[in-house]
C-alpha cells in the first residue's frame, strides 16, 4: 500500500502568505466516485512523487480592531486612490508578462477556469474535455472563491516584488498601499457601464520604479505569446481577448467598448433588479446559487450564476467573455467574479445559517466526473488547503479565511442604533440599489406623498425612467402610487425561462421587449424597448455531455411601472396586465458570437412564462421587502409542447 511521505516545504512566498510548495506523494487520479474519498486520507491507489501547491490568501494588512480585514473595493473606488490603483496595475501587468508555461502565470491561473484542459496542481480524474470550474452546479460560488484568492495572492506577490523596485525616495508611497491591497470588484448592480480605465483605454500612464511609462493597459486586454494549446476558433488565431468585437477586412478581431457600454447600460436597470431580488427574496442556497436549480414552489427561477451569465454575454458580446473555456483571460472575468463572491458574501450576511448545500453535479469538471453527489465537504479541486486537502464549501465559508471583506461585510465597522450585522448589510443593500428598484422606488414615493413634498399636480407630465428597465423616479411614482400600491402591497411581475443549456451549441441571449423589436437583430441590445436579457451561457465549445435544463429570469415591474407612468396602462392587477402583455410582450434569440436572430421554435427545451408576486413594501431602509410566492398568470411560449408565442 502506498504510504503519505513526511511534509517537505520549500517555500516559495513569504511566510505571510503561506504560498507552499509541498513534496508528496499524492493520487494522480480521484476515485470513481469523485475526489471526496483520497483528500482526506491515503488511498491505495497509483501515486507518484510530485509538488503540490497549497495556499492561504493574502494574510497581511489586518487592522488593529477585532476580525479586521482588509476590503476589496469597487474599482471605481480604487481607481481615486492613484497609488493604490497605479501598484494594482503594475502588478496585473508583471503578472501577465511571467511565462505561459508557468502553472503561477496569469495565463497558467486563467487556464484552470477552462482551455486549455491540463492538469493542475497535479489533480486530475473528471472529464478532461472540459475545464475545472462548476457551472451548472451548487459549487459554483463556492468553488470560485478560493479561485479568486489564489489569484489574488499571486498578485500581491508581485505587488510586493514592485514595490521593492521603487527608489527609496519613491517607495514609501507604495509600501502604505501595499498590505491592504487586494484585487478590485465591478459593481454592474449599481452603475453597469465599465469605467474608461477598464473598457476603453488600451493604453495607461503609470508611474513605474524606472519613471512615467505608457503601457498597454492590462484591464483593456490579456496578450497571448502562443495559442498552441487552443484547437477551436477563432481562438487559436486571436492573439488578445476581446469584448463585442468588429472583425477587419485582415480578419483581426477588435475590440468596440462603445458598443459594450452601451449594452450594459440599456439592461442596468435589469440586472439591479434582479440582484436586488436575489439578495433580498431568495432564502435557499440551492436556489440562489446555479441556474440549474429552480425554487418551483415559490416561482424563484434566478440565481447568482444566472445574473452573472448575463454579465457574461453583454460584455463579451461574441468576444472572450462570451465563451466559458476562454473567458477567464479577459482580465474584465476577474472584476465581474469578485463581484459575484461579493453578492454571495452579502447573501450570507443577511442570511446568517442558510448556507447549505447538496447536490448532483450535472455537468462535472476536469476532476469530477457528471452525477458526483456534491455536499458542503466536497473538495474545491485543485484548491488545497494543504497537500493531502481540498478546500471545501464548508472551510470558505468566511472571506476572512482568505484575509479579506467586502465593505457591507465589513463587521468590526457596525453602524450605531442596529440590533445586527444583517441589518447592517441590508441597509447597505437598500442604499446601493433600493431607489432604482420597484420596492424601495414606491417607499421612497409614499414618503414623500406623506410628507406632503410631491402632490399629483406638481408635476403635470410625470417622466419615465431613462431605461424601461429601471424604476421610475419617486416624484413621478407618487403621482400614480395609489394605481400601484394598495394597502402597503404591490404586485411585482416576471418572465420565468427554462431551457436546455445546450440548446444552440453555444452561448446565447433571450431578450425581453415590450412592443415589436427591430428588425435588424444587431439593434437588440440597445433598443429603447428592452426590457432585460437572460444569457445561457454555454459552458463548452463542443457540448456534448452537457445536455441540462437552467433557469432564468427578467423582471418586469420596472418597465410596466413606467407604462403607469406614461398613462399606457391603469395599474398592475392582473385583469390589466395580462390583456397588455399578451398584446406587447415580445421575445427573441440571439447567438451571443454573431447576434443572429435563431427562431424560437429551434431553441430547445425553452419554455417561458408570466408570473406575479405579491409584495410588502418596506418601511424603512433597515427592512427588506416582504415576498410572496410567485404565481404563474400567463403562458408566453412552450417549445417542447409546441407554443411559439403569446
């Protein structure tokens, strides 16, 4: 039988961040039954001598108050503090310049997402056909948050390799920002459009240990040195990832970041709804977590891995992003992903205890094999925690394992007066994006009108929001907050979708409108009538194996409010609405790569309804609002049964 050798480290970081190497012997494969079984003891199966990588996250930087960790902050915050946004840059660069051949390069970290499906950290056995990461599955938050700590270890690392660089005389500056810097969040939910240093500068100013240098900006793009290791295209031939891009007459594929923010800010108001209902509704982890699940007892049909595929799609729009095995080399993946474990932080936090999980992987990854039973001890491979450990769902538990906070869980900072850290966290919720959702728009309405500020003549034409997505302002609801509310209730209305995953061989977009659509398919995103897109996000480019349904979401309300609004319709009770929507609702299909309109009758597995909730709204901004079930009111389309439209 083969035994476990005594623990040899030869580290390879500081002790602070305890980055190890570790000389094991360790399976090269994981059991049939999954990889639960050989990380926690020794197995009798074929070992080889080998390194293994372990990791902690960065652990520098705490403050003096008890449990102070540092926090990853907006990007737009990071970006007003120069220094700190300048050592961030310098240090993604440094990053993105080691080696493809190194498994600790930007190239070698982006690879364990998808392509170019090798073994890493030496742990293989699942389905090599496909990458490590779980979509599709109750571990895809889980799994993706030690994914972002080791990133952002190995960013620190060189952070703190360039601040050693700097003249003395120039050095303090970097040394301050240096033991709280972490990698940065892209708050979509709150302003959807990606900051100019992000999406539209190819090029950067930075101050650098040599002096004032422009370089190619590593937020814009991530530059391949060899595309051997990628069979499909136009991958094996583009040469820098790209977001919506225009292809030349050479056949090179740019970049247009007009046409990206332009995208996300038509469905801004969308994606805040739907990011606001999932931290304030959704009460089961299994439900919030992956679109491969469904609360169809409550009409819950959206998740955290639904939200973030929209995101996906927009922003890659036929480029990187757009394509699961690649989209870990735009450097954009690691801003929207940080958001996403920050969303899931936020769901903990004002849901204390309802972290649980199990499951049926339907999908698998690089190292479980499709139908392992999943549970809160399933290994996070190729995370570990130390040479014969996986990280797991139940030891990431807390962000502070890894040495870092979001600001709404910052929980040594609790504002006087509240009885929780939940309360906390919800009245930050409610500041960020209450106002440009229904709920906290007709609170912020009614107090108004209470406080005698807005009175029906005040304003004789009340104005609609600037995208039918987002909630009409408070002075223009409390014009009309007696045809919306009735006795501290409203109805809150949505699109429910179902759909196989694999239904279209790729990734694609269900968009929503309210009236015709245009007709040229490339309008889509940016059309005045659109009320929000769900992208399916397919999570290969050969989809074999991958045959599952998922779920989606659009509300509605936002856009029917403003149709109140304008006078177009009376009110939102259902012998209203429903008369209004089987006249003007209207759905399409785009391929994300090429905005191809596909007829919906060839969109397999979709099925697509109306639904209503019943909702209290808040009375202050420490509350959340009081949810009902959702109730189906109308059949919109049923592929499978042969419905193809309203």
């Amino acid at each position: 039988m083969a035994v476990w050798s005594s623990l040899k480290y030869a580290v390879v970081a500081s002790c602070a961040l305890s980055l190890t190497q570790v000389a094991q012997a360790l399976p090269t494969d994981p059991s049939a039954e999954g990889i639960n079984e050989w990380i926690s003891e020794p197995r009798n199966e074929l070992f080889r001598r080998q390194n293994a990588m372990a990791f902690s996250g960065v652990q520098q930087g705490f403050g003096p108050a008890q449990g102070q960790v540092p926090v990853r902050k907006d990007i737009r915050t990071m970006i007003q503090n120069p220094a700190e946004f300048n050592l961030f840059v310098l240090a993604l660069q440094r990053f993105q310049q080691q080696p493809q051949s190194s498994e600790t390069s930007y190239y070698g970290i982006a690879g364990i997402h998808g392509r170019p499906y090798k073994a890493w950290n030496n742990v293989r056995g699942g389905n090599p056909q496909s990458g490590y990461c779980f979509h599709g599955d109750v571990l895809f938050l889980s799994w993706h948050r030690p994914y972002l700590a080791l990133y952002e270890q190995l960013l620190w690392e060189h952070a703190r390799n360039i601040v050693n660089e700097f003249p003395a005389d120039r050095r303090a500056t970097y040394q301050a920002v240096l033991p709280t810097l972490r990698i940065p969040y892209w708050d979509w939910a709150s302003d959807s459009r990606l900051p100019p240093q992000v999406g539209e500068w190819p090029q950067l100013q930075v101050d650098t240990p040599q002096g004032r240098q422009t370089i190619n900006n590593p937020l814009y793009s991530y530059r391949f040195t060899d595309l051997r290791e990628f069979p499909d295209q136009p991958f094996n031939a583009m040469w820098e990832t790209t977001r919506a891009p225009a292809i030349m007459q050479d056949g090179r594929r740019v970049s247009q970041p007009n046409a990206v923010n332009n995208a996300l800010w038509q469905i801004s108001g969308n994606m805040r709804n739907r990011a606001y209902q999932l931290l304030t509704a959704y009460k089961q982890f299994n439900t919030v977590a992956t679109k491969a699940n469904s609360q169809s007892n409550t009409g819950q049909f959206d998740s955290l891995e639904g939200v973030h595929d929209t995101i996906h799609g927009t922003v890659g729009s036929g480029g990187t992003m757009s394509f699961v095995p690649y989209s870990a080399f735009d450097p954009v993946f690691w801003l929207h992903h940080t958001n996403i474990d920050r969303l899931f932080a936020i769901w903990q936090g004002i849901n204390p205890g309802a972290y649980q999980l199990t499951g049926r992987s339907g999908m698998g990854s690089f190292s479980i094999p499709a139908g392992t039973q999943e549970d809160m001890n399933t290994g996070l491979s190729p995370f570990r925690q130390a040479a014969n450990r996986f990280y797991t769902s139940a030891s990431v538990a807390s962000t502070k394992t890894f040495g870092y906070a979001y600001p709404e869980t910052a929980d040594w900072n609790r504002r006087p007066g509240t009885q929780s850290l939940a309360g906390d966290i919800i009245a930050a919720v409610n500041r960020l994006y209450g106002r440009g959702t229904p709920a906290l728009a007709l609170q912020a309405a009614r107090n108004l009108r209470k406080r005698g500020l807005v009175k029906r003549d005040d304003v004789p034409v009340p104005e609609p929001a600037e995208q039918l997505s987002s909630a009409p302002s408070p002075d223009s609801l409390a014009q009309v907050e007696d045809q919306v509310v009735d006795a501290g209730k409203y109805l809150e209305w949505a699109t429910n979708i179902k759909v196989n995953n694999a239904a279209l061989n790729g990734t694609f977009n269900i968009h929503v409108f309210l009236g015709a659509p245009a007709a040229n398919s490339a309008d889509w995103t940016t059309a005045a009538n659109l009320v929000g897109t769900h992208s399916v996000l397919a999570t290969g480019m050969a989809m074999g194996g991958q045959d599952n349904l998922v779920f989606g979401f659009v509300p509605l309300t936002s856009a029917l409010m403003n149709k109140v609004v304008t006078g177009e319709l009376e009110n939102l009770k259902p012998e209203t609405v429903v008369p209004y929507l089987q006249k003007n609702l209207e759905l399409r299909v785009a391929l994300a790569e090429t905005q191809s309109a596909v007829d919906i009758k060839n969109v397999k597995g979709l099925s697509v309804t109306v639904a209503a909730a019943t909702v209290t709204v808040p009375k202050s901004e420490t509350e959340l609002p009081v949810w009902g079930d959702y109730e189906i009111k109308l059949n919109v389309i049923d592929v499978p049964h042969g419905q193809f439209h309203v």
